[in-house]
C-alpha cells in the first residue's frame, strides 16, 4: 500500500501539468471593439502604424470591428498581445486580450 | 476652425503643416489639456477611462503595463501640448497629437455615456459640435499618415 500512493499522486502531477502545458499553448488574441465616434480611417492609420499592415489589410479589420462589433487584430504569444494592446489603447482604441477558444 | 483649405497638409519635405485657426488650436488645447490633467489626477473624470482592462479575464494587469501606458499617453499628451502653436509638426509631433485627440474623443464619449449610435444622436448640441469636431480633426490628420 505504502508504494501506491505516491505513484498516484505522480500520476496525477503529470496529469495535471500536461493540462497546463496545453492550456498555455493556446493563442493569446488582441482584440478591437467597436465605437460609435472613432472616425473609421483613424482606425486604419493605427493598424497600419502599430502592426505593419497593409492598406487592404488595415481596412478588412476596421470594417469588421465596425461590423460586428469587435474584430481580433493580432494573435501569438499572450506578452505580445499584451503589448500590443497597451499600444493600441495609448492610441485611443478599446482593445483588450483573451485566449483563444 | 473650418474653411475651404485641409486643416493639415503633409509637405514633400515629410512635415506636416498644422492650417488650423485660433478656433481650432483652442479646441486641440482643451482636448490636450484633459488628458494631461487625467492621467496626472486621479480624481478626473477620465481617469479612469484611461486605466481601462488590458486581460478583462484577470483581477489584475500587469503592473509594468499599466505604467507604460500611462506614460506614453502622458508622454504623446505632453507633447502634443508643447507643439500647440508650431506651424509644422514633425511625423512623431502628429502621432502625438493624433492619438491624443482620439484618447480624448473616446474618452469624452465614454465619459458622457455615448457609446452607441442611438445615444450620440440624441445628446446635446454643443456636446455633438464638440465631438464632430474632433472628428474631423482627426480625420484630416489622418489623411497625413
């Protein structure tokens, strides 16, 4: 008896920690919400200024914020998400981040 | 503020000329000034509009972004504050300004309960010239970039 429980209790850390392993390994998301007073080509010069992207680009994710109310504009690692959403709210956007479901 | 000219006009030398009358610089002063004073003041209405979630999942933001946040849009506000009266304005000067008055648009939106479409159409009419305003400052800036 004596040998088993720490044997289940390995188990079960090993459970447990696969759980968090693959938790972790889903996308991290910016996200944009939609406003009723940011002008929609201001939104496109601060995609295209913070992330790169191109004019198309730029304004596919701004008509889909605009559309449907919020749009993910980014998707990696949950630090960059992080930072990309402090920069696009001290360019007086709503975002905010989730994982991916 | 408004006339028949563009308000801001990108140069071939990358500048960017600032044609806004003593109306106009008046409405950008009051805007810069707001978000100056709320991120200094606690206490201002926008303050904490400007502390909004980063992770809504989370009881707590990491604290390093929170304060990179607040310094970089009191850095831009500051900014944008001391190149009021200039006559061209440099890329970095025009980022500042342009996100500092969208900061401000949002922030004075959020502020008075505007965010939906319904609601800004039905507040009062020198709120709604206030905010077209903005709007069509930061419009014309941001045919610059």
């Amino acid at each position: 008896m004596g040998a088993v429980k720490p044997l289940r209790r390995t188990t079960t850390d090993t459970d447990v920690l696969t759980e968090e392993a693959v938790e972790t390994q889903r996308p991290w998301n910016v996200v944009v919400w939609d406003d009723p007073v940011t002008p929609m080509s201001v939104v496109v010069v601060i995609f295209k200024r913070i992330f790169g992207y191109s004019n198309n680009k730029a304004t596919q994710l701004m008509m889909t914020v605009h559309h449907e109310g919020r749009a993910i504009v980014w998707s990696g690692q949950r630090e960059r998400c992080e930072s990309y959403c402090v920069k696009l709210q001290i360019a007086g956007l709503q975002s905010t981040i989730e994982q991916d479901q | 503020m408004v006339g028949r000219h563009r308000l801001f006009v990108r140069r071939r030398d990358g500048r960017i000329e600032v044609r806004l009358n003593d109306l106009g610089r008046s409405v950008a002063r009051e805007a810069f000034g707001h978000v100056v004073a709320a991120e200094r003041d606690p206490e201002h209405e926008w303050h904490t509009l400007l502390n909004a979630p980063i992770d809504p999942g989370r009881d707590q933001d990491d604290p390093l972004s929170i304060l990179n946040r607040q310094n970089e849009i009191s850095t831009n506000a500051e900014l944008a504050v001391v190149t009021l009266n200039e006559e061209f304005l440099n890329d970095a000067e025009a980022w500042a300004w342009l996100a500092t008055l969208q900061v401000a648009l949002r922030s004075t939106a959020q502020a008075h309960g505007l965010m939906s479409d319904e609601k800004l159409a039905a507040c009062d009419e020198e709120l709604l010239n206030y905010i077209h305003t903005l709007q069509q400052l930061l419009f014309e800036l941001a045919d610059c970039f």
